[in-house]
C-alpha cells in the first residue's frame, strides 16, 4: 500500500461517535473491536490494528470499531474528531514528497 487512502467523514446521530468509509477495506468480511491499546497488541500486525492504535494514542477515544472499510470512532466525553481523519488518510503512505525510493538492485531490468 503506497497509495493515498480516501476517507469520508461521517457523524453519527448519536453524540461522540464518529464514523470514517475508506475506500479500501482493513479487515475480510469480518470485524475488529479496539477498547484499548491492549486490544491492539494481541495482532500488531493487522491493518486494522494499526489503525485504531493510531487513533487510540491520538487521545480522545474510547473505542474503535473496524469492519472491512468503515472505522466506527467512541469519543471520550471530552474527545474530539479533530485531525482523526487527517491521521487516518495519511497513515498508510510511505514514499512521500521529498523521499527517494530506492529500488532492488536488478529491479525493472
């Protein structure tokens, strides 16, 4: 994955729940809840684990809940959505502006 990920924000009718649709699915068919960071040591490696560990850390969230390409956000009482979605859309580029990407030798021959 080296592409930039599309993420719409979306509010929920209930209070401190916040709801974010990529466009491309962090877990199969089933689903993935986060209530702690805990929760995410159990499979680090797991693209949905990745990502409600950055959210956890960022402060203000209770819980994440992840299902194919929808993140489902708890707020604290006192949390806020601001920059979740910045965070999400940018976690998953890894050769930005100014980076070289150096290639296997042999590559492309």
């Amino acid at each position: 994955m080296g592409q930039p990920v599309t993420v719409i924000e979306k509010h929920s009718i209930y209070p401190g729940v916040i709801r974010f649709e990529t466009n491309r699915p962090l877990t199969g068919t089933g689903h993935e809840m986060y209530g702690s960071t805990a929760d995410v040591e159990a499979a680090p490696d797991k693209p949905s684990s990745r990502v409600a560990g950055a959210l956890l850390a960022h402060g203000g969230v209770a819980s994440v809940h992840v299902n194919a390409n929808v993140i489902t956000v708890h707020l604290d009482p006192a949390g806020s959505a601001d920059g979740l979605k910045e965070l999400v859309e940018e976690m998953f580029i890894y050769y930005r502006e100014g980076v070289e990407v150096v290639m296997p030798e042999g590559f492309g021959d």
